[in-house]
C-alpha cells in the first residue's frame, strides 16, 4: 500500500534491518534492496515509485531533479492518482512530481518546434 511506503524521513533501515530485508526479499519476492556509494560529480536516477533512503558521510547539499520518460508517463499519472488517495495528513499528499505540467510543457514544446511562433 502506498501510504506504509512512502513515509518521508519516518525512518532508516540500520546496517542490520537492511542484511534482514534483503534476504526476506530474496527468499520471499525476488526483490532485493541495492547500496553503492555516489562520487562527486555522479548522478543518481531513481525509478518512479522506488522506495529509497539515503545516508550522507559528509556535509552535503542536495540538488533533486524530477525526469520523467516519455516510457514512464503512465507509471507516473497512476502513482499521482494513488498519492491523492493518501490521507489528507500524510507528508506524501502533496503532488512533488506535478506529472499534468510536464506533460502539457512538453506538449507545448513539441507544438513550438513543429510550428514556431511567427515574429510580428
């Protein structure tokens, strides 16, 4: 259910819960849990619906992005229509990836290029 997932900052697996879910995982689902450590300079693309958590071993600032595919737009219209469903309290309500304004900018933009604005 989405509402158990997607509980912002609620919680972090230890060392211990993560070896215990991934053997959980393996045995029972066939989904196992991945970590790798990010460099300076890399960037991190997260599957639409992924749960995830991330650790930080320096000071750090964040810098997040939302990429949407045109693959992934179906997967990412159902993940918004679960996220209304949430209740009206939950960190997770609000619309972070806004899939509706994407789609309609980059329908505007394909519009531009095959018929650009006339100047004047």
């Amino acid at each position: 259910m989405v509402s158990e997932l997607f509980t912002p900052q609620k919680c972090s697996l230890s060392c211990c819960s993560l070896v215990s879910l991934m053997s959980w995982h393996a045995c029972y689902i066939g989904v196992e849990p991945w970590t790798f450590e990010q460099k300076l300079g890399e960037a991190v693309f997260i599957p639409a619906g992924c749960p995830h958590q991330v650790r930080n071993l320096k000071s750090c600032i964040k810098v997040a992005m939302d990429f949407v595919s045109p693959e992934n737009v179906d997967e990412c219209i159902k993940l918004t229509g679960e996220f209304r469903r949430l209740p009206s309290h939950h960190k997770a309500k609000e619309d972070k990836l806004e899939i509706k304004k994407i789609a309609l900018y980059a329908l505007n933009q394909v519009i531009n290029f095959l018929d650009p604005p006339s100047d004047g």
